[in-house]
C-alpha cells in the first residue's frame, strides 16, 4: 500500500511460528498509516463528501485522535454519526460527518415535503376512513333494514300460524261436537226406529203366515217386499247404532281365543244361510288380548263381507287364518275368493258410507268396514285389505297376542252376535 513503513522483529514465545524442524522464524509486523487507511477504505466503498476522525479511548477514559480524514472541505453543520471500529485487540471510534451542503439543502428542503406528504397522508387516510366508515353504516342500515323487515314477516307469519291453529282447534271442537251431536241423534233415532221397524216386521211375518194364504200372490208380493225393506232398515240402524256407539266405546280386554271365537260366527253364517256353495275355513287361530264382544263384531261383519260379495253363481268361498305381525302382535286374515277391491279404492273403502264401485248392487250402507276400523283402533291396532292371488281379497287386522290361557265361552258370544 503506498506511503505504508514495514518492519520484520522478533519475540520468542512459546506459542511462536516454527519450521519444519522446530527452529523459530520470528514475527512480521505491517504498519499502516491511519489517513491513508481512511481514505482508501472509503473510496473502495463508494463514499465521497464526508469527514471521519478515527480516535481512541485510554484506560483513564480520555479520548485522543488517532488519525482524520475529509474530502470536499471542512464538515458542514452539526450532523454526525459514531461507531466502534474493533481490530488488533484494540477499539477505535470513527466519527463521520457530511462536508458538502447538498445534504443540508435536502433536509431544509425534506421538512415542508416531510409536512406535505404528512398532510396528504392524513386526508387519504381520513378519506379511506370516512368511505369505510359510510360504507359500514350502509350496510348496517341495511341489516338494519333486513332485520326489521325478517321480524315483521316472522311476526306475520307467527301470527298466521296462531290463527291457523286457533281455526284448527275450533274447528275441531266443532267437529268433535257436531260427531257427538250425530252421534246421540243416530244412537236416540235408532232406539225409536228399532221398535216400529221390529213391529212393522213381526206383524208382516205373522200375517204371510196366518193369512197368506186367503191373499192373492200380488198381495203376497207386497207383503214380502214390506218385510225384505223393513229388514234393511233394521240392518241399516243396527250399522247406524254401531258406528255411534264404538267410536269412545269402554273396552274390556282380555285373553281370548280367536279360534273359538271364529268357530261362533262361522256357525252363527252356516245356520242362517242354508247354502251348499259356501265354504269356510277356519285355520289355527292364536290367543289375543283384546274385547271379546268387539273383536267379535269384526269378525262377523269381515265374515258377512266375504260371503255376501261374490259374483251371482259363484261358490263363497272364506278362509280364516292368522300369522305373527310383528313381536308380540298378530295379523288375523279373512281371505275370500270375491269381487276384489279396486286398488285405488282400497284406502277409502274403510270411510263411512263409502263403497266401492264394483259393490254396487249388493246390500249394505258402507258402514260394516267402518265400524271395524273403530274398533280396531280402539285396540292400537291395524286395518287393511290386499289382493288375494288367484282373485278375491285378503282382509286383515291385526292384535295383541296373549300370553294367558283365554277365557271359554267366547263361541257361544260370538254366535249370538252373528
């Protein structure tokens, strides 16, 4: 480096350079002068227009100058920055300051700007702020909005729904009582129908029988055709009768044998039919808890169903049997080999008055099947009807099963009711 002195010397040590074969060499020194230092790093590094002083601190804190520095003139203003320079187990302090007025007219220059860029900061903040702030009241005016207008319509709907189910309510006690009014009127009427029609009945057989024969065969005629009407009106209020009275009828449940129950009413058919081309089958029947008197009634009026709707010259042809439903219910069935029931008729068959259009020209009112299904229900139990294979259809119900023995005599009920 140019301008540096350079001196070799020497000091033995323990931890000094050796050859190869043990001998000391000695130390080399090299001095630099500490301007010329200064002046070359700085201009490797880029830094022009700056003044340094480089000192250094004795042991009793007294800072002297070491070496100095500056191109371009003398430092300019009161400007400056110090750092620690560490080498050769020593630290120095290197103090730069500017030396040219291009840095005082920039911070003269950079207040105002400083200021004006300050300015135009705070206004666009303030603008993005107040849009952010107008944009939040927008929306939540419209929430606002929204939430009012949801509450009025859940309001409404609230509303409406309360005076819905107000109408439901009293439309159903209204209902409820018109069925119970219908109900005493059928029940009241049927009291005072039974008697005149019995009577009506009873003196029209006596006198075909007494004094049928001092009439002419028209004469006969009328009075069998006053006796056929009169026993439809009597079937008619005895259905009127049992549909009033099993709808909140008391039931007695107990063990009973649907076998026995079934043998009854078959027996009960038989007696009053007199008919060759009708056979009924009567299968292995399970024990249910259930109203004997009411369960019965709908095996007569299933019964009297199968027999009764058959084609003209058809053999009524009835089987009764039973399997398990579900764990501890059993499904009783009465299948026949009759008229059929159309399939989208096979839900509405079981309404009041209702009947199928292939039952017309058969006696009945529609109210056997109805009155099943009351009783049934009565029981928490089901009603149904599926299509027999082969033709015909499978009425079935089903019931509790029963793990007591039955009660006997239950036939003997049954046969009475039938």
């Amino acid at each position: 480096m140019p301008g540096c002195r350079r001196r070799i010397a020497s000091r033995p040590s323990s931890s000094s350079p050796r050859s190869r074969d043990g001998a000391f060499l000695g130390w080399v020194v090299l001095a630099v002068r500490a301007p010329d230092l200064l002046r070359e790093s700085l201009r490797d590094a880029g830094i022009t227009g700056v003044a340094t002083v480089l000192t250094e601190t004795s042991p009793e804190g007294v800072p002297h100058e070491v070496a100095r520095w500056a191109e371009g003139g003398g430092p300019v203003g009161a400007t400056s920055g110090t750092v620690d320079v560490a080498a050769a187990g020593r630290t120095w302090q290197l103090r730069v300051r500017p030396t040219t007025e291009l840095l005082a007219a920039a911070r003269t220059a950079a207040a105002p700007l400083t200021l004006l860029g300050a300015v135009l900061l705070s206004v666009l903040f303030a603008a993005v702020l107040l849009a952010a702030d107008l944009g939040r009241h927008r929306a939540e005016t419209r929430a606002r909005r929204t939430a009012d207008r949801r509450r009025a319509d859940l309001g409404r709907h609230r509303a409406a729904e309360r005076h819905l189910r107000e109408r439901a309510l009293a439309t159903e006690r209204e209902l409820r009582e018109h069925e119970t009014e219908l109900a005493g009127f059928a029940e009241a009427a049927g009291d005072h129908l039974r008697t005149p029609l019995h009577t009506v009945a009873g003196f029209t057989e006596i006198l075909l029988e007494d004094a049928g024969h001092l009439l002419d065969a028209e004469a006969r005629g009328f009075l069998d055709r006053i006796g056929r009407s009169t026993t439809r009106m009597l079937s008619l209020v005895d259905d009127l009768l049992a549909f009033a009275t099993t709808g909140d009828a008391a039931i007695r449940p107990e063990p009973v044998d649907v076998g026995g129950l079934a043998l009854g009413v078959v027996a009960g058919r038989l007696d009053e039919m007199h008919s060759e081309r009708l056979s009924i089958d009567v299968g292995d029947l399970p024990a249910v808890t259930a109203d004997a008197a009411l369960l019965g009634e709908v095996l007569s009026r299933l019964i009297d169903n199968a027999v009764r709707f058959v084609r003209p010259g058809s053999a009524a042809r009835v089987t009764i049997g039973a399997r398990e439903h579900a764990p501890g219910r059993w499904r009783i069935e009465v299948a026949d080999r009759g008229i059929g029931v159309p399939e989208d008729q096979r839900s509405q068959i079981f309404a009041p008055f209702h009947r199928a259009p292939g039952a017309e020209g058969f006696p009945g009112a529609g109210l056997g099947l109805a009155v099943c299904r009351r009783i049934v229900d009565l029981h928490g139990g089901e009603l149904g009807v599926e299509p027999n294979p082969g033709g015909g259809s499978i009425f079935w119900f089903t019931m509790a099963a029963s793990s007591m023995a039955p009660v006997t005599g239950h036939e003997l009920l049954a046969a009475d009711l039938a």
